[in-house]
C-alpha cells in the first residue's frame, strides 16, 4: 500500500487513527502492529510470512546475544549466525538470481534462474532486525521480551517499506511507554502533508520527464534532453525519498514516535562526503556504525581505512539493488570519498563555494545516470550524448518541448531542493510568537494552516489524478 | 510578581493561537479523511464516469482465493480510485494547477491553441503491418472480384500541421504519418480518395470540432461527396445527395469532446455546439447491429441527445456508437448496391450518408471484432458487396495487426 493513494489516506489512515486514538493504552501497540501487518500484507500477503520469519529469528538472536554477552566464543558465535540468518534471507530473496545470472555468466553454466520475488521493504526490515540484535549486544537498547513490541519496531508501517531505517535504540523507549500529544500529531500531519506534497507534486512530475527520457534509446536524445532527463530524475529521487521519509516521520509523530531525520538538503553540499552525511542519512549512520567502526575504522592506518571504505561503499551499492549499476554506482561514491580523504577535499576546501557546490553536484548528477540506467551499455551511451561525445544534436525540438512544459515544475523543484523556501516560511512564522502583535500572529498562524491544508489539497488531487504510482524507492 | 503575570499572559496568548490554528489543521485534514472514509463507506457507487468515457469500478466480493492472490487488493485500489469522493473535482483541481501555477501547455497528450484542442503525434508510425495487411486484402478482393477504395480523411493534427498552427517546440509527425500511409495503401494497388483534397482548404473550424478529435458531420458530408464523386464511375445511378437536400440542425447546451475530456476543463475556453445533418425529409434507411437480431435503429441515434449530464459524447448520435459490424438497409431500395465500409469512428456520419445513396451499406469495425466474430473477406464474399470502402482518418498506425486478424 502506498501512502500516496486513496486507499491509504482515505481508508486505512483514518481507521487505524480511529481505533487507536479510542483504544485504551495496553492495547495501543496491538492495534499498530495489527495494522503494520495488514498494511504489509496489502499489496503481497505470502511475504508477511516472511517478515514474521525474519522478526522471530531475530527475537531469539536478541535473548541468545543478551544471554552471551560475557561468553567471548558463545556471542561470536551469535553474532555470525545472526550476521548470516539475515544476509542469508536478503541474500536468497534479493540476490539469487543476480548470483545465477553471474556464475552462468562466468563459468559457462546454464542453472536455472530461480525467479525468487522480492518482498517489499525487505532491505529495510532486514536492517532494522539487525540492528535491534546489536543494540541489544551494545547495550544501546535493553531486550526486548515482548515479541509483538519487537514485531512492532520491525513492521512498525510508516517505516516499513521504504524507511527511514529506525534504528532501535532511536525508539526502545517509545515502544514500551510515549505519550501522543495535539502539538506532536499536528507536527505530524504537517509532515506528512510536506512529504505527500514533494512526492505527489514535485517527484511524480519530474519522473514524468525522467521516465520519458530515460525511456528512449540514448542515440535519440540530444545533449540538452539528456541533461534535463538526469536533472529531472536527480530532482525525483530526491524529492521521492526525502518525501516518503517526511511523510513516515510526520505519520510516526502522530502515534507518538520520534524518528530521526533522513535528508538534510544534500544537494546544497560542497563535497561527496557532505552529501552522503545529508543524504539517507538512516542508511549512511547504520552503515557507519555497525560496518565501518566495527571494521576499524580510521583507526588503523590508512591502507585499512580505504580497505573499510571500499567494503562499505561496495555493501551501499550492494544494498541498493541487484545489479552490477548499483555496484558501480556505490563504488563510484566510494572512490570519491576516498579521494577526498586523501587529497580532493583539501583543494575542495580551498575552492570558491559555488565551485566546490557545482562539482559536487556534478559528481552527484553523473551518479545517477548509472543509478538510473538499465545496464552499463545505455549509461554510457547515455554519457556520452550528456557530453556532446555521440555525434548528434546539440539541442532539439523535444528539449524544446521539455524546456517549455516542464521548465517551471523543474525550476520549482530545484528551488524546493533548497533550504530557501524553508527559510522563507521560517522567516514568515516567527511573526506567530509575536504576541505584541496579535493580528500578525493569528494571521501567520492561519497563513501556516492555509498553507499545509492548500498543500495537502492539490496533493490529492495529484493523487485522484494518478492512478499507477511506484515509489522508486520500494524494491531496495 | 507583575513580571511573572505578564509572562502568563504571553503564554495564554500563544496557547490560544497555536490552539486555533491546530484545530483547523485538525479540522482540516482529519475532516478531509474521514469524509473520505464515510462517502466510500456509506455512498452510493456510480456506475460510470462520463467525463472519462468509462465504466467505473465496483467494490470487489472478497474470497480467500482472490485475498491470498493478490487480485482483491487490486480491484478494491481500483474501485476506491474510481469511487474517490469528488473525483472530477480534484481531476480538474490538479490540471488547473498545472496549466495556471506550472504552465503546462498540454494535458495528456492535448494541446490548446486558439481554443482548439489537438492531440499531435510526437513520433512517426511505421505502417508495414498495414501494408502487409493492404496487399493481402487486394488479392482477396481481386479474387472474388470486388472493387475497392481507400478513403482518408485528415485528422486534425494533419490539418494543424498543414496550416503551421503548433508552435515550434510542439513536435508533430502526423504530416510524415499520413504521407506513409498513403504510400502504403498505394504500393498495395488499393485506389486512394485523399480527402484532404476537399478538406485542406477550407477553415478548420467548418470542418473539426473544437473540443473533440472526430470532424463535423459538415467535414464529413464534403468528404462524402468526394467519396461519391469517385465511386460514380462504377456506380453511375447511385443518388448523391447535396447540402440542398439536408437541414442542418444543433443540439442546445454545450458539447464537450473526446479532447476536452483528455485535456480536463481547465484548459477548455469554450464548448462547442453540437450540429448535425439529416435529410430534409428523414432518414430512409434502418440500421442493424451486430447480425440480423439487434435491428430497428436509426443512423442518427436522438436517444443520445436526451442525455443532460455534460460530458455526453453527441457524436454517438451518428450510428448510436461504434459496433464490430453494421447494417444499413433502405426501407424503400433506391437500387440494390451493396457498398461495405471498413471504418473507424470518423466513418459513422458518412456512413448515414451513404445509406441514402446506397440500397445496403455494411460497415465492419476492426476494433471491434472482439464483440462479433467476422471475417472481413468473407463477410464481403458472402453478402455480394459490390465494392469495399475504407474510410479512416490516417492515425490509424495500431489498426495493422487487428486486420490482419480480421481478414
């Protein structure tokens, strides 16, 4: 189920918000781990069974790791069979037939493909599981015995599918005692509404482009419509994400949970590394924390350094999908960072700040053609109409079309992509504390209303008006 | 002590504020969901959407089956898009966005200019499909020794195209798509009636609707003429008739096309007004759908213009809707001609035409073949048609496969 469709904000939205909020509190995490499955098994019922599976195993892994914790080989042991029970079913569900595809590929075999389908979120649960574990080993979380309280931090819905990756020592606290407030369930829708609007508003129009362009053969396009096609899909999957993570926080503050942030403008960073500490954030500190650290580090001199790095950057374009794009699409990042730390960052320093903000951005940009390719065959094809090097138009009557259709939406977007308009609003709402000034208070508080609610208006109307809409970000 | 009550007062005043305005955005949202939930819940489903022109879908049974597979999930998505409360409202909320704040100028493939509304095609078609289909069906005709035309009217983006009516960042193929047709139906030996001949010069708005991609039934009676003018040589006695023998006559209240209902209304400056052409003395023909059972209709269906609702589609007045087959038989025979049309909707007002011209007129519709099993060459075999006329506009690239099938 989608947050964006009818049948999420028109049905089971308003029921889950009804009888949870009529509940009595024993029962409140019931009623939401009742409709996180509900919810999960909506669009793909057979795999609620494996989600159970994952939660089960990593319930046990959470008292053995507790129980051992003192037991220097008992807990290696855990803690390695735990590492693999999870990558084990990620692995099976999410890489099989990327592995078969490969060994045929290299040693000549014919094994059939296994077609395994790939649960939704499963990525995501499978991390969250994780960490719960090593928490729990860290003592950065306490155990937890009640299985539907850890089956609620698992398949908690508005993370669920699509994260941000909450980590479990991020909500330990709110699963067993939180208090919902007005203020907080205010907070939330208008996070939510934030989130619907970037999505349904910005992210589904600027895919529009991206899909029609990405969607024809590279030799067709021109220099001009590659550029707008990568900029139109840098700016969905920008606001795609970030908008599916708002509209989970905005929906976890509702029931009384405090998620953390998962985007912070990255693409107002002046480096590679800035941009992955603004960009999926969830992702990038769970990676860091229980990969990079426990790897060493920086610790350990500068050879293993970059041997941790590569390892972290190869699991991130790993994790993102079972392609060899993906991998090249991690390693990619992984090689600028690298570089950074070695000497790049230095001269970044050193630049004017447009410069350091462009070339990040270009770094970023050229990033995503290899995301958003099918195979390394079109992305370089595609590269190379990017940088004139294909022998065709420079510009063309379709660029045109896109310039003039679209030109507004993307330049919207790309402002959106800001902290400008934030800091307009910020700047507009202060008046709402000014209670020298009564009028100019209520007005900007009543502006602040008219505004989320114009918002969350024209968003269902972008809602009724699609009828087919992915978000990008569900099968990783 | 005066400090502290003055600090009291500050937080009740923001206390009342934030109260207000949280209680409209509680108000506002919660209000909106629920409303939601109840219309879904409680209200009756409609049955069709007149303005998409579609059945819309119902709340599906609920089995064990169609729950664990999947498919109950799928339809309820489905019944809940099409149920949503005020579903045009919002359709027409998101294009008005659309046009007005992000200055899009085309819709789902629709643009307006001057208050027309074209649908250009962006990319050539290739019609090898169709040509093979052309030189098959020659040799069929050829064999049972019936005479056959192609008759290809302009669609209106071949007519946008013509006149340099779309500005220069609207990329249209609709000229090159005609010219391959054309060469086409030549290669294969099949005798064209081009009737842009008659049509190219005259004003767009005599010939098109604004707001809808068919033309006027007074488009389609010049190309009718043309039509009649190249089939005299093998049917010398067929009456033709003149504008002096038809009145003109217009439907009151608005027409709101094809186009318009793609486009959405906020990008529609004004209706058309919906006219017809009929006989001065009536019709004289009756129509058959289907085979011999479903008979007693009239070229021009008036039940259609009973309809108030205000995305009714009056061109269903020409032949009631289109059907896989047709038959349009003289009360009183003028002659015994056997004419067979092969035909898309831009064909349904000259079909009427025809029908006074002609004792039989058969119209067989490709696209339809799924509600009729027919097959066009024996259909033409065994009802002793004395000649085969296409009339098509010239987008019909997807048609290729569904006649090669048909034939």
């Amino acid at each position: 189920m989608l947050f964006s469709s009818t049948v999420f904000l028109f049905y089971f939205l308003p029921v889950v918000l009804l009888v949870y909020f009529v509940s009595p509190r024993w029962l409140k995490n019931t009623i939401l781990l009742l409709a996180s499955l509900f919810f999960y098994a909506w669009g793909e019922p057979r795999f609620v069974l494996i989600m159970l599976a994952s939660i089960l195993m990593n319930y046990v892994f959470g008292f053995m790791v507790d129980k051992y914790r003192d037991d220097a080989k008992k807990i290696k042991w855990t803690m390695s069979l735990m590492v693999i029970g999870n990558l084990g079913m990620l692995g099976v569900f999410k890489y099989a037939s990327f592995f078969v595809e490969n060994v045929n590929s290299v040693f000549g075999f014919s094994l059939n493909d296994p077609e395994i389908p790939l649960p939704l979120g499963i990525s995501f649960f499978t991390f969250q599981a994780m960490s719960y574990v090593i928490d729990v080993y860290r003592n950065d979380g306490r155990l937890q015995k009640n299985l539907f309280d850890l089956a609620l931090y698992v398949s908690f819905f508005p993370q669920l599918i699509a994260g941000p990756i909450v980590r479990y020592q991020t909500v330990a606290d709110e699963i067993v005692d939180r208090r919902e407030t007005v203020d907080d369930f205010v907070s939330g829708i208008q996070r939510f509404v934030i989130g619907l609007g970037k999505k349904m508003i910005l992210a589904n129009s600027c895919g529009y482009v991206a899909d029609q362009v990405f969607g024809q053969s590279a030799g067709d396009l021109s220099t001009t419509l590659a550029w707008i096609g990568v900029i139109a899909y840098s700016l969905q999957i920008y606001f795609d994400f970030s908008g599916y993570s708002d509209m989970a926080i905005g929906l976890g503050r509702m029931f009384g949970f405090h998620f953390l942030e998962n985007f912070n403008y990255p693409y107002i960073s002046k480096s590679v590394s800035e941009f992955w500490r603004r960009w999926h954030i969830s992702l990038g500190s769970w990676f860091r924390d229980y990969v990079y650290i426990p790897l060493g580090g920086n610790r350990n001199g500068a050879w293993k350094t970059y041997r941790n790095l590569t390892i972290v950057w190869l699991l991130t374009g790993v994790w993102h999908g079972a392609s060899w794009t993906f991998i090249a699409w991690g390693l990619y990042y992984g090689v600028f960072i690298m570089l950074e730390r070695a000497f790049l960052g230095k001269w970044i320093a050193a630049w004017p700040a447009w410069f350091a903000h462009a070339f990040t951005l270009f770094i970023v940009i050229i990033g995503w053609v290899f995301f958003r390719a099918d195979d390394f065959t079109y992305a370089i094809d595609y590269l190379q109409v990017m940088f004139g090097l294909h022998g065709g138009e420079l510009f063309d009557q379709t660029a045109y079309f896109y310039i003039v259709q679209y030109g507004t939406i993307l330049v919207l977007s790309m402002i959106a992509a800001t902290p400008l308009p934030k800091y307009a609003v910020a700047r507009f709402m202060r008046h709402e504390v000014n209670t020298d000034r009564p009028v100019l208070a209520v007005s900007a508080g009543l502006a602040r209303a008219a505004y989320i609610l114009f918002i969350f208006g024209i968003s269902i109307s972008y809602v009724v008006s699609s009828t087919f809409n992915p978000f990008i970000y569900f099968r990783f | 002590m005066e400090q502290q009550t003055k600090s009291d007062l500050v937080r009740s005043k923001k206390r009342r504020i934030s109260w207000v305005v949280n209680s409209i955005l509680l108000i506002g949202f919660l209000g909106t969901l629920f409303y939601g939930l109840a219309v879904y819940a409680f209200g009756t489903e409609q049955a069709r959407s007149s303005s998409e022109g579609r059945m819309l879908a119902q709340r599906p049974e609920a089995s064990a089956e169609t729950i664990l597979d999947g498919t109950y999930m799928e339809q309820f998505e489905k019944s809940a898009n099409d149920q949503v409360f005020e579903r045009y409202f919002w359709i027409e909320t998101q294009a008005w966005v659309q046009r007005n704040v992000l200055q899009q100028q085309m819709n789902n493939g629709v643009i307006s200019i001057d208050g027309v509304l074209y649908a250009p095609a962006p990319r050539a078609s290739r019609y090898s499909s169709l040509g093979v289909f052309f030189k098959d069906f020659k040799k069929e005709m050829d064999e049972a020794g019936i005479s056959y035309y192609f008759a290809s009217a302009p669609s209106k983006p071949v007519y946008a195209t013509r006149q340099n009516l779309f500005p220069p960042y609207i990329e249209s193929a609709d000229g090159a798509n005609r010219g391959q047709l054309h060469e086409r139906i030549e290669e294969a030996g099949i005798p064209l009636i081009d009737l842009e001949d008659t049509l190219g010069d005259k004003p767009g708005k005599e010939i098109y609707f604004k707001t809808d991609h068919h033309w006027r039934p007074e488009g389609a009676f010049l190309a009718y003429g043309q039509i009649m003018e190249a089939l005299k040589e093998e049917f010398p006695d067929a009456p033709v008739l003149t504008m002096d023998d038809m009145e003109q006559k217009s439907v009151d209240g608005p027409f709101y096309g094809s186009h318009a209902r793609e486009i959405s209304m906020p990008y529609v400056e004004s209706p058309d007004t919906f006219t017809y052409l009929e006989p001065k003395g009536g019709v004289t023909t009756t129509v058959c759908h289907n085979g011999d059972e479903d008979c007693g209709h009239s070229v021009l269906d008036k039940d259609v213009l009973k309809n108030p609702k205000k995305f009714t589609n009056y061109y269903n007045l020409f032949m009631g809707d289109n059907y896989a087959q047709a038959k349009i038989e003289q009360t009183d025979p003028k002659n015994d001609y056997h004419i067979l049309v092969l035909k898309d909707s831009y064909a349904n007002p000259v079909l009427g035409y025809l029908g006074e011209s002609f004792g039989t007129v058969s119209a067989l519709d490709v696209r339809y073949f799924d509600d009729y099993d027919v097959s066009i060459s024996d259909y033409a075999k065994e009802n002793d048609v004395d000649a085969v006329v296409f009339v098509h506009n010239d987008r019909i690239t997807g048609l290729g496969s569904m006649y090669r099938a048909g034939l």
